[in-house]
C-alpha cells in the first residue's frame, strides 16, 4: 500500500501550473462539447502512447502483433521522431505510455527515450513481458527513470501462461521480475513501480489466489487484474473466462455475446490522449491497433496542427452521431470495467 501511494504521488508532484492549467482546459472543452454536440478543443493532450516497435518475440492469440497481421508498415520508433514530439508536448504533458503494439524493449532506443522524456519531468510507464529483463537492462530500466513498469504474467504454471502468452516461458518473466526489483534495491530508487498485469481468461482464471501470493513472495508492488479484448466475441470463446467479474461481455438470451456496456456517444479519450505509432501516424485511440484512422503524420507537420486540425474535429464530430458505426469502436470499452 505504501509503494501504491508513493507512486501515486509520484505522478501528482511531476505536475506543473501548466499541465494542471492544460487539464482543466482539456476537462471543460470536453464537457461543453457534450453539451453543444460539436467538439470543442481547448488544450493539448494530458496522456499519450507512443509505440516504440511493432515487433514482438511472443505469439499471443488476440493480439495484431502477435498474430502478424498487421496491414499497416511495422518497424522501429525512432529517437529523433520521439523527440520531436516530446519536445512539443512536454510543457503539458502529464503522462506517457511507452506502449502500443510489440515489445518495447525490442528497440535499442527505448531506454534513451525513457531516460530523455523523465528529464523533462514527464510520468512515464510501459509494459513488458519481461523476456528481456536481464541484469544489465534492469540496471538501465531503472537508471533511466522510468516511472511505471507493468509485467504481463499471465499464468503461475507454464501451461497456463503459455495458453495466452504462446511461445512465452514463465521462468523468464519471474527471473526479469527478480531482477529489476533487485536492480531498484540496489540502486536505492522508489522507482519503477512494478505491477504484475494478469489478463484473466478461461485457461487462468482459476489462478487469480496464486498470482497474488507470487507478487507478494517476489516483492512486488501491485497486482492488476485485466479482463480480456476478444475481437470475435459475438459467438463466444474459449478465452473468455467462466466468472463473468472476469469478462468484459455477457451472455444474451439466443446464445450470443454482447460487450457489456452501452455505446454513449461521446467519448474521453478523443479529447485527453491519442496514440502515435513507430512511424509517427497519429491515431485517436489505442483500440485503433492497425492504425486505420489516421488524423495526421508527424513526419509532415507538427502535433498542435494535427490535434486541432479539422480531420481530427471532424473525427470528434462523429462521435456524437453514432459510435457504433465506428469500426474501432465496436469493440470498445469505454464505460466498461477493464480492471477487475
């Protein structure tokens, strides 16, 4: 619980008379869109993800990168992009995800990048499989600064975790664990804070006490309990996860499934963060994995343009009308409880 409230705090004392000004812009453009119906821009974004490779060396099942089928260019995040965009945003950024697709720590940039976003004071976290988590790499992930380091273990038992994380070994992922947390220690760093991220399923759920008593005996900071994203969840799956807390769709009275919450017709995230691929292509939301709704490329003009441009204004727009004719957000979670 201690480390839990330093963390916190962590985040709450990187903020800055201009990023809290800018979220309270960005708070009430949103509410007054609402209730205009047209979309009303009045800051710049409070969180992004930037994604630091498409790659990835696992297999899993419901995932784009995983699966390889990715429709759009994969390839690696480049330094002098990242900091391009860093050094626009950084006076009001308060949060950044180092993570989309793939496995960050595939890229030999990533933790200069960490290291050149939490010298301009911004909160950063990423998610891993931990695969390369040697004692070298720790050293560095906490050298660098980063903030948040979330590890997907998805299992107690090899089979278990395999069962999503295909061709993943749950050695690895306890072995990396050890060694950041050791790292921290030794280094005498409060930071990262490590979270154990346990995507709950039919094969694991039934292990849910067990990842508990793991992170407690490793020393780990947090678990987060996730329910899972099926793309094809209309006729079931042998994912989903028999103790409906653990899912994020019901069952309906003619067998089929539905997502659990309504579509509202608006939406937060339009207006607080966006995503920016490898190659700089701005998307709206991190559901959008193949990057089929691009507002703008950062290779082409600079950020502020393309946040307050009229493509992305007129994304927003369409929000009020019908998020259900969105492709991306068919599958949405907005207003559903994605942590269990």
């Amino acid at each position: 619980m201690a480390s839990q409230w330093a963390d916190e705090w962590r985040m709450v004392s990187l903020q800055t008379p201009a990023r809290v000004l800018n979220a309270a812009r960005i708070w009430t453009g949103y509410h007054l869109s609402k209730r205009l119906h047209r979309p009303v821009q009045m800051g710049m974004p409070i969180s992004i993800s930037i994604e630091p490779t498409t790659s990835c060396n696992l297999r899993c099942p419901e995932c784009p990168s995983g699966l390889r089928s990715f429709t759009r260019p994969t390839g690696m995040l480049k330094q002098d992009l990242f900091q391009q965009v860093i050094d626009e945003l950084a006076p009001t950024l308060s949060y950044l995800t180092f993570y989309f697709q793939g496995e960050p720590y595939l890229n030999p940039q990533f933790l200069p990048m960490v290291r050149y976003a939490s010298q301009r004071g911004i909160y950063t976290a990423t998610s891993t499989n931990a695969h390369y988590l040697d004692e070298a790499r720790a050293m560095e992930t906490v050298k660098s600064g980063l903030d948040r380091l979330i590890i997907s273990i998805d299992g107690t038992h090899q089979d278990t975790y395999e069962a999503y994380r295909v061709g993943g070994s749950l050695e690895k992922v306890i072995a990396g664990t050890r060694e950041i947390l050791k790292a921290r220690e030794a280094l005498k760093s409060t930071t990262p804070h490590v979270v154990f991220q346990f995507l709950v399923v039919r094969p694991n759920e039934h292990q849910v006490p067990e990842v508990y008593a793991l992170a407690k005996e490793l020393g780990v900071d947090r678990v987060a309990l996730k329910t899972a994203q099926i793309y094809d969840y209309q006729n079931g799956s042998d994912l989903m996860p028999l103790n409906d807390t653990y899912s994020r769709y019901r069952k309906l009275a003619n067998g089929t499934y539905a997502i659990k919450n309504d579509w509202l017709n608006h939406c937060w995230k339009m207006w607080q963060s966006c995503v920016i691929t490898w190659d700089g292509k701005v998307v709206p939301c991190c559901f959008d994995k193949d990057a089929q709704h691009v507002m703008g490329d950062l290779s082409k003009q600079p950020f502020r343009e393309i946040w307050t441009g009229t493509g992305y204004q007129q994304f927003r727009q369409t929000l009020f009308s019908s998020r259900s004719e969105i492709d991306m957000c068919r599958n949405c979670t907005e207003g559903t409880q994605v942590w269990a």
